[in-house]
C-alpha cells in the first residue's frame, strides 16, 4: 500500500494530559497531541503523519502548526519555511506522533466530500474519503534528511530515474496496520528482521531481446553487457558507472554483474548500503567502512517479490549479506498488540548502537510493515 502523509481518519479515543493544554488524541495506530476542544472522539479530523513537512506560504498552517504540541519549529528546508511534523515527548514519557488538525479549515477537502456523498452513500463515502491522500491538494511535501548518501549536483552524475519495472521499497508503518492483531492474522508468520539505517540501493540486470532492455535508454561501458544490462539505482536514481560512485563500487566489489549475468534472469535486487560515508553513519561502521545487505529480491517477469526465506538463500548464493533476521514468529506469538511490537522495536543494531526498528515481512505474500523505534525517533528529531 502507498503510504500517505496526509488523510482524513477518525478519533478513536482522547486521554486527559495534566496540567495542559492538550489532549492525546488516538488515531488508528498513532498517539498524537491535540490542543482541547479541536475535535471529540468519533470526529473525523485531517492527520498529517510524521515526516510532513508544511509550508507556511499556506498561512493555515502557519497559524495552527504552531498551535500544535508535536510540531516543533518553524524551519528552513530546502529554500522553504514551513513545519516539520515529527514526535515528540510530551511531560517527559508520553510520545506523540503526527499532527491533527480539523477538517473544517480546508475548503478543498469539504469540496471533495461533497462529490463522494453525491455519488455515494454516506458510510460508503466516509471509506473511500479516509482512503484519499491530501498531501498533494494541500501542498504537503515529504520531508527529508538533507545529507543525502550520494550529492548529485551535475547532470551526469544520474542516468535519470530508476526504470519503472521493479517498485520502490517503501514500506507502510505499523501504525497504518489496522487488522494485525485481528483474528485474520492469527496464524500469520512473519520474518522479523533489524532495520538498517543507511541508504537504500537497487541493482539490476535485465536480459537482451526483452522488453524490459529495450525500455532502457542505450548506454556504453559495463552497464551494457553481452548478455544484458546491468544497472545501479539508489533510491531515487538510476547511477552512471562511475570510480567514485559507492553504489557501484559496492556492485562491483560483490561482482554482481558477472553473477547476474550469468544467471540469466530478470531481477532487481534491493538492499541497505551502509556505511561511515552513509548519511549520518548511525550504525556506526568504522572510518572507511561499508557493506551492503539486502531485503529484497523482485522477479520482474512474475512481478512478484520472492518469499522471505528464498530471498535469504538467494542472497546467500550470490554471496551476499542479508539484514540481519531474528527469527521467523507468529505475530501473535510474540505481541499482544501493535504497542507490543513498538517495545520489540526498542534495541540495538549490529554494533550495538540503538537501532532504528524492525521489518516485519510475511512469508506467505511478502508484504511487509515497520515498526520504528519510538526513542529512536525522538533522538533523531523525526
Ligand atoms: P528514509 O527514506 O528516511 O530512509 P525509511 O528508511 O523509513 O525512511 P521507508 O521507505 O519507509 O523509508 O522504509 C523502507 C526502507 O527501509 C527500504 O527502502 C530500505 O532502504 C530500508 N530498510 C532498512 N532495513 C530494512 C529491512 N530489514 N527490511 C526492509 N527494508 C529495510
Ligand atoms: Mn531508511
């Protein structure tokens, strides 16, 4: 599922905070502060999830984004002020996540309602408006680190986006995961695995005389090989071969175009490059390090993502690491509810520094949900 940042949802549940202002709103997975008297339980209301960034050029948000406790400071992000949602601790232990804000101030969504109840029934019309994504009608950008693994400024540091036969690898949180602790996930397995925190990267190889080569724009040097092409992409794009590119130093060091060419297939393999030079190096790798660990392995003829298990016998065979797995468990095994998995987050990562959470990947469909550290998020200021 895609996630969304921005969407209608309905308060489930309100909690006193003392001697404050606020209240704390429940809102599907999400514990989220909320100033008195904004809604009441059974409202629906307009949640921006952590990670929303929003401009203040939109003066709605620049006078109730200050009014909201879990939202932090006016900042600048890449040449805009506006407000960063992140989580925060309220009174010392509480986390709050998200920001809430009342439909009522966003003509835009009242317009959209409207037509949704003209062409359906109310209950049905209520479903499909919490299944909307506002964050483009309101203008609501995804915020993100500003040091970026890689620092692309020339043009020909970048082939252009990755190509469009294998998804990205963007994974839904735990809080947007209503039905896990339901009857229909009763008997469910799931692979736990850490969550690495490094940069994401996607290598390629697709065979001559398909579609999928013939979708690519033509290209000299390793990426075209005999058998194929063979290619690099980080999260958001397709890397020229170049010596002091680290995606493709990583490619050539595990010499993957060899073992994908040889094997014939059409994959991408997605994995987590870390490492010092990585973004804030917050897994702690020694000066000089890095390694890549996969996660993923998409067939792109089946368009199909293969199981947790093949995939880390897949990787075992090319030779390459996979993110570390703790074992395979039945959700309801190890948690009673979704906050029972928030505390399993909690934890270190492979060099013992607190890590940044858990995957949980299904064995039988492969669909997969994270579980982020709640005092990782805080620490990080997101
Ligand atoms: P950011 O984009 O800020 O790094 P994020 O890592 O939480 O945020 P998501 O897209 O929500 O981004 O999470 C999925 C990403 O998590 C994957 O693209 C991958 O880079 C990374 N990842 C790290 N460890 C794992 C793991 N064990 N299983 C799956 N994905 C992982
Ligand atoms: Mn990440």
């Amino acid at each position: 599922m895609a996630r969304s940042l921005v969407s209608v949802r309905q308060i489930s549940r309100l909690q006193p905070l003392e001697d404050s202002a606020f209240l704390l709103a429940h809102v599907d997975g999400w514990t989220c502060a909320m100033k008195q008297g904004t809604a009441k339980v059974g409202d629906y209301i307009l949640f921006f999830e952590i990670d929303s960034f929003l401009p203040v050029e939109d003066h709605r948000f620049l006078s109730l984004g200050r009014s909201n406790a879990s939202n932090g400071n006016l900042i600048l992000w890449n040449g805009r002020y506006g407000f960063h949602v992140k989580s925060t601790k309220q009174q010392g232990t509480v986390v709050s996540q998200g920001l809430i804000m009342p439909l009522n101030i966003f003509p835009e969504i009242a317009k959209v309602v409207a037509e949704l109840k003209e062409a359906n029934d109310t209950e049905d019309a209520l479903q499909k408006l919490m299944g909307i994504p506002f964050e483009n009608h309101l203008k609501v950008l995804k915020w993100e680190q500003g040091t970026a693994a890689v620092k692309v400024t020339k043009k020909d540091d970048s082939l252009g986006k990755p190509p469009t036969f294998f998804p990205k690898t963007d994974i839904n949180r735990v809080q947007n995961c209503p039905n896990l602790f339901t009857k229909k996930y009763k008997d469910a397995v799931f692979q736990e695995s850490v969550k690495l925190d490094g940069s994401a990267a996607t290598i390629y190889f697709v065979c001559r005389d398909t579609a999928w080569y013939e979708s690519l724009p033509a290209l000299d040097g390793r990426a075209d090989m005999p058998q194929g092409r063979f290619g690099v992409c980080s999260r958001k794009l397709d890397l020229p071969d170049k010596p002091d590119c680290l995606f493709w130093k990583t490619a050539l060091h595990y010499r993957l175009p060899q073992k994908l060419s040889a094997l014939g297939k059409n994959l991408a393999i997605s994995g987590e490059l870390c490492g010092a030079s990585i973004g804030q190096n917050r897994e702690g790798f020694a000066t000089g390090k890095h390694d890549f660990f996969v996660y993923r392995i998409f067939d792109i003829d089946a368009h199909a993502v293969l199981g947790p298990r093949e995939t880390e016998q897949r990787a075992k065979q090319l030779g390459l690491k996979h993110v570390p797995v703790n074992g395979y468990y039945r959700l309801h095994d190890i948690a009673a509810s979704r906050e029972g998995l928030l505390q399993r987050a909690e934890g270190v990562g492979m060099f013992g520094k607190p890590r940044e959470g858990l995957v949980y990947k299904n064995v039988n469909d492969g669909r997969c949900f994270k579980v982020i550290s709640n005092a990782y998020l805080v620490e990080n200021g997101e």
